[in-house]
C-alpha cells in the first residue's frame, strides 16, 4: 500500500519542516512517497531542498521514496494529498506589494491591504490550474493549502474549481494557542482556543484549559503584560491598550494591529523600509542565508534558524491535519473551510477560519452560532471584501479590482485607490494575464 504526497512549491525554504513533520509522525502516517514540485525559475532551490530532504530521510532511516520534478501533471499521478506553498512572482513579487502601497502612505504587507489583494489576484488563477489537475488526475486527493491569502486562496477554489477537498491551514491558530499555554504555565495540548472569523481576521471568544473556560484570567494577563507576544517572526507586537481588551473582551490575534493600529503600524513600516528595505527585502536574505545552510552536506535536520521566516509552524500544522484526516482521528483542529451554519452571520459558503472536527471526509465545522457583536460589522466587511478580492481574480475586471481594493479597510480611499491599483498592474503584468482590459 502506498500513501504519497505531493509538494507544490517544493523548493521553498518551508519544505524542511514539511519533511521533518512527515518523519515524526511516520508511524501514524506512513507516508511511503514524497514527491517535490517546482517551476524552471526555481530549479536550483528545488535541487538543494531535495538533497537536504534526502539527507533528513537518510537518517531518519524510515522507508520513504523522495523525488523531485518539474513535472507537476506526472507527479499528481496517485496522490492522496497535496499540499500547496506557492509564491507567485517570488519574492521580487512581494516587495513590490509592499513597497508600492507604502509609496503612497499605505500599508504595504503581503496578506493585508493592497498587498494581499494583489497576491490573491495572482495566486487565485496559479492554484485553479492545479485544482483542474488533481481533479482530473488524482481526484481522491486532499489539497492543503497554506498558500497566501490562505482564506481567501481557499474559498475562490472551493467555489469555482470543480475539485472540493480542499483545506485551508494557517500558523497563526497554532502560534495562539501555544502563547496562551506559557502565559497561563499549562501545556499546549490542554488549551483550546474557540475562534471566530477569518483568515489573519480571527478574534479567540474562549479559551479553554482542559474544558474549564479561561479566558477572563487570558485577557486579564494581556492586559498586564502590556500586551503578550504571540506573533509570528514577521510581525512585530506593539501590545495592545487596556481600554481596547476590556471593551471588546476577545483574544486579537497579531493581524488586527493592521486594522486597529493602523497609524502606528504605518509609520513603523516607513521607518523601517527607509532604513532596510520592505520585508521582502530582509526575508530574501535570510533566504539566501538559509540555503546556503541547505547546501551544507553535513546538514541531516532542519535548521533552528528557519523559525525566523514568518510561516513557521504552517507545516507542523499541515502534517497534523493530514495525519488526521488519514486516520479518522476526529480531534479538533483549527482550518479554513466552508462555514455551512457554524457561524449564523456569515453565508454557508464562505470560507471561514474555525474549529473543526478532522474526519477522514474532512473537517466538520462546530458551530459558534453568532459574532461578537462587538465585532460583528467588521468580520462581515472583511468577508464582504474578500469576496470583492475573488470575484476580481477569476473576471480579471478593472472595475471588480477597483472596488476590492477602495473596500479594503486598510485603502478605502477612492482617488488612491485607483493610483494604486494601476500601479500595481502595471508592475505584476506578467503575473496577471487575467487583466486584459485596463479600464480607466
């Protein structure tokens, strides 16, 4: 019997932790093929994560067959799960969707704003593709998506491509939880976090410690901590205010700095992109420190140092949800996936960011009936514009671009709006064939 996964995008730096997940969980998910994905442009990355990947391999001496292609429709051939960790237009593609928002006083950050919507413009057409592919080729298989914007990436494949296995996963759930656990001295495995909202969007309502809701004693410690870092490498904590914890009394995740300190955040990012580039820029040397790492022969395990890209932990929580969905486990785990009733204000076939139970037929949303409404406006404008940002994608209509972006909380500008969509389309051209008109 054989259980093969196939990587898309498998010469990113991520992949080691992939790997590594792959091989600690080998005696539940015995997965007997490995197979890594990439594009001509990144072939020579591709090349030095496989012979890592086959070192990790060698001496974890478990039974599994690693190859890698460039060959996408030969290597879905068999696949009982694939997962996806794309960049369309690398990172040269993120700095100019942070650097040319920024240019014109806004936010410029890969998965928020401007940014995101362009990264969703570009990743939503890349991904359709490949959802024709496995469903054609390998339509048993399950896509796990932690490719940015992972909610939104997520909802436009389950609603326009034919193929619905399709899960969306993010670090931020998990990077939460494991934050919450060392502020209240438990362990991890103990504390369940019940979420609401979306993607980079999600608010904990509960927190739970071996059943027991906690999160008065939670909030009670952000608010005395000045603000508890929970934040990926990529965004750095600026706290939160008393007043602001004790009025909506939810658990923020570090992706609302964006929208509820928005000023702060903004000259922070002008200062430090007058001072060292966008974070593209900083994120592409440390990639290029982290393959040279790669290339070393004598390296059998993943770096330490790969904990400093923003993503990390995304690929222990996609090896989790696979494991679970292979054994039937039924363990609740935190996805994206449609929301069909578990939040009452949101349509059922929005994707949303939600505590699941992991079936072997995917995940089962556990209902949370209706937003905070302290909330509640906001998460359905957000679902509001990410809706806008999906029907762009797949028309490929300036005017449907226009109004995702002057919808955004963080543009809602209508002159700027317009300055910066066409700058953005003029930049990422070659990575939008969909945008044929450019209507003024």
């Amino acid at each position: 019997m054989t259980l093969k996964l196939v990587i898309i995008g498998g010469g990113s730096s991520y992949t080691p932790e992939i790997i590594e997940g792959i091989i600690q969980r080998y005696d539940s998910f015995p997965v007997t093929d490995i197979v890594l994905v990439d594009i001509e442009e990144g072939k020579e990355k591709l090349q030095i994560i496989g012979d890592l990947a086959l070192r990790m391999i060698e001496k974890s001496t478990k039974p599994i067959n690693l190859s890698w292609t460039l060959n996408r429709q030969e290597a879905l051939k068999n696949a009982d799960f694939v997962s996806t960790q794309i960049r369309v237009g690398r990172l040269d593609a993120r700095a100019k969707d942070e650097r040319i928002p920024l240019s014109h006083g806004f936010i410029g950050q890969e998965t928020n704003g401007a940014g995101g919507t362009f990264k969703a413009f570009r990743t939503i057409p890349v991904l359709m593709d490949l959802a024709n592919d496995v469903h054609s080729i390998c339509p048993d298989a399950w896509i796990i998506n932690f490719t940015n914007p992972a909610g939104i990436v997520t909802e436009a494949l389950l609603k326009y491509s034919p193929h619905k296995k399709i899960i969306g996963v993010c670090n931020i759930p998990y990077n939460m939880r494991h934050s919450v656990a060392e502020i209240l001295n438990v362990s991890p495995d103990d504390v369940r976090i019940e979420f609401v909202g979306m993607n980079h969007f999600i608010f904990g309502q509960k927190v739970f410690v071996n059943g027991i809701d906690q999160i008065d004693e939670v909030l009670e410690k952000l608010i005395d901590s000045e603000g508890l870092d929970y934040s990926p490498a990529n965004i750095v904590s600026l706290g939160w205010s008393k007043t602001f914890i004790e009025s909506t009394r939810l658990l923020p995740n570090p992706y609302h700095q964006y929208y509820f300190q928005t000023r702060e955040v903004l000259e922070k990012d002008l200062i430090a992109y007058e001072e060292h580039g966008t974070r593209a820029e900083v994120v592409q040397q440390l990639e290029e420190s982290l393959f040279e790492l790669y290339k070393n022969p004598e390296l059998h395990d993943k770096p330490k140092e790969l904990e400093q890209r923003g993503g990390a932990f995304y690929s222990d929580v996609a090896c989790s949800l696979m494991d679970s969905i292979y054994n039937n486990k039924q363990d609740i785990q935190t996805v994206n996936t449609l929301n069909n009733g578990a939040i009452s204000d949101l349509p059922d076939d929005a994707v949303v960011e939600i505590n699941c139970v992991i079936t072997k037929d995917g995940p089962k949303p556990i209902s949370i009936g209706s937003l905070p409404y302290r909330v509640k406006g906001l998460i359905q404008q957000m679902k509001a514009y990410e809706e806008l940002v999906i029907r762009a994608a797949i028309t490929g209509e300036y005017h449907d671009a226009y109004l995702a972006l002057v919808m955004n909380p963080l543009v809602a500008d209508e002159k700027h709006s317009k300055v910066i969509l066409d700058e953005l389309l003029e930049a990422h051209e070659h990575d939008l064939p969909q945008f044929k008109l450019r209507g003024k």
